[in-house]
C-alpha cells in the first residue's frame, strides 16, 4: 500500500508507468505478510489488524507499511528505525536517515544524510557495507530473484546478497528512474538516454530503444518509441500491441489500463479518459474513467467526477465513487483516503477503520 519515500512524480510524468508498474510487484510481494495496516490517532501512528483492532499502541510520528515482517518508522526528530510485528525494535538503538522497505531479507538504509547506502539483514546486523551512492528523488532499487540494482559513480548496476557486483555499473543512472528490479528474469535498464531490457547475466535482450518502458507483467511490457504513443512488447521485443494509446500501464490479471486522449501541456501529460484492454489489444472495459488503478483481487480502483470507488472486471461499479484516493485492494483491504484522513475498507466497501 505505498512505500514510506517521497517520489517526486509531478515533475517527471513520463516514470509514472513505471513506478505504477513496481507497486504492482510490490502490492503482490507484502500480500505474503501478516496484515498489520498503519492508522493515524490524533497526532500518533500505530498499527491494526484485519480487523480493525489497534495491535500496536501509536507512539510513533511516521509508520510505514510491514514487509516481510518488519516496518519503518519514524521518531520526532525525523530518524528512522525498524520494528516487528509485536512493536518491538530491532535495530537495538540504531537509527537511519534513510529505510527502505526489506525485500528477500534484506533492506537498504542509510545512516545520514550525505552517507552512502548499505544494506541490514533481518536482525538489524550490517550485512552489506554502505558504499553505493544515493540521490534525492531517484528510486532505490530492492533484491528480486537475489539481485538488486544500485547507483555507483552515476552509473547503474546490479549487486548480488553479498554486496558484489553480478552486473557492473555501466547502465545510465541520470534519470529519476534508470532501472527496475527483475520481473519475468528481464530487468529494465537505461542506455545512452533509452530504455532496453537485460538478463541477469546483464546482457541486452532488447536493445535499449524506447522512451519509456515498465517492467514485464504477464509477459507483456508496455513502451513508448517517443513518449505519445504507447503500447506492448513480449519478450522477444517483438510490438504485440501497436502504439496506439496515449499512455498505457502494465497487465494485471490479464488486463491492463490504457488512456485516449492524453495531451503533453509543458512538462507533463494530463487530460484523456481511462479504460481497460485484454491482450489482443481490445478495449474490454470502456474509456471512460478519470484515473484508474490496476486489478488486483478482482477489482480496480477508478476516478469518477474527482471520487474513487472500484469497478469488477465487467467494468460495473462494485463500491461507488466516494473517496479522494483508493489503492488496489490486498488480502481483502485497501487503503483510502478522505481529505487529509486514511482509513481502510473491506471488499464490501465497509469501513475496518474510519478514515482518521
């Protein structure tokens, strides 16, 4: 439901694809965890269960969503530390300026501001020493299939659980984002300013030659030749779907979100409406949304009129258009938002918590 980074999106539209594209991955690695949801009381964050019982008591200024058993969370004076499922920390007094998210058991962090990344293990013990480089506003790579892409001297590569590198630093590493963890054994990747696709053992399978490129989903990747036009490659690089659509996001439970009639204004590309398509290419589920978010169990969050609620797979409204934001349901939960306030609804649409 959301990593606990700061992305700066509004300023760089065209990585939006990509970034929607990750959380999809990263919605269906957490649905392994137990469910623990942050919730805000008064000026506090805590922890409820799928039931919607506070588990662990708010005390912290900042709480972010478990993985692998672990969160981050924050204390007033804006350091980040780790705890478990019963609230406890586990970084026996250490605090980061930097927490990422575990992944495969491991997560990155960094200790101040100016410091290098390093990676802990899950009992709080340095397992890989800080030496790769961080920078404000770009993506932090997380392990997938026991690799991870990190930035070195402004270049991207690939490092394995011991912190060497499989794949050396010669991809681009300029751009908000330069490179996606490994889906389907391809990871994206940036070379003189285009997108391609490596294996891991870090040779080209598809030559870098598009503008945009997510991550393979369901052995599809959407791509745009020149950020106007998008639509799908299979692994062998081959167009599947010709670049008809003006934006276009990755499959889900065999369907994927496409926009018609979104327009480049500056810096940024807005307007259009949404639909869904199935992997011939066919418009399943009618054009007409104002924002939508993908499938998962069954369900898509939509944006009608300035409010969210979910549509089925038949494209009919299931929970009305109510909210001001709605997030892809998991384990039979999603997260939602009313004004400034978050709460979380079962599949029915009734609230577990009320939005606070």
């Amino acid at each position: 439901m959301g990593k606990l980074k700061i992305y700066l999106t509004l300023s760089f539209t065209i990585i939006c694809l990509m970034i929607l594209s990750l959380n999809v991955y990263s919605q269906s690695e957490q649905q392994k965890d137990s469910i623990l949801l942050p919730v805000r009381v008064k000026e506090k964050w805590g922890y409820i269960n799928e039931k919607g019982k506070i588990v662990i008591k708010p005390r912290f200024w900042a709480a972010g969503n478990f993985s692998e058993g672990f969160a981050s969370v924050r204390d007033e004076d804006g350091w980040f530390y780790y705890i478990d499922e019963n609230g406890k920390s586990i970084t026996n007094g250490k605090i980061y300026r930097f927490a990422d998210d575990f992944s495969e058991g491991l997560a990155a962090v960094q200790e101040n501001s100016n410091d290098k990344i390093g990676f802990i293990n899950r009992s709080g013990n340095v397992v890989i020493k800080p030496r790769f480089d961080n920078f404000t506003g770009k993506i932090v790579g997380s392990f997938k299939d026991d690799l991870n892409y990190v930035y070195l001297d402004g270049k991207i590569g690939f490092i394995d659980k011991t912190g060497n590198f499989v794949i050396e630093p010669i991809f681009d590493g300029d751009a908000v984002l330069n490179a996606t963890p490994f889906s389907e054994n391809l990871a994206t990747i940036r070379q003189n300013g285009k997108y391609g696709f490596i294996d891991k053992k870090g040779e080209i399978q598809i030559t870098p030659q598009f503008e945009t490129a997510s991550p393979f989903s369901e052995g599809f990747a959407a791509i745009s030749f020149d950020r106007l036009k998008f639509g799908y490659i299979d692994k062998s690089g081959k167009i599947v779907i010709e670049p008809k659509f003006d934006w276009a996001y990755s499959f889900s439970e065999d369907l994927a979100a496409v926009n018609i009639g979104m327009a480049w204004h500056g810096h940024q590309k807005s307007g259009g409406k949404y639909g869904f398509i199935d992997k011939t290419g066919k418009v399943v589920i009618e054009v007409i949304f104002d924002a939508v978010n993908p499938f998962s169990e069954g369900l898509a969050p939509v944006s009608v009129a300035g409010k969210w609620g979910f549509i089925d797979r038949t494209g009919k409204i299931q929970i009305k258009p109510q909210f001001d934001w709605a997030e892809n349901f998991e384990q039979g939960i999603s997260k939602v938002t009313v004004g400034e306030k978050i709460g979380y609804i079962n599949k029915n649409g009734k609230y577990i918590w009320k939005p606070s």
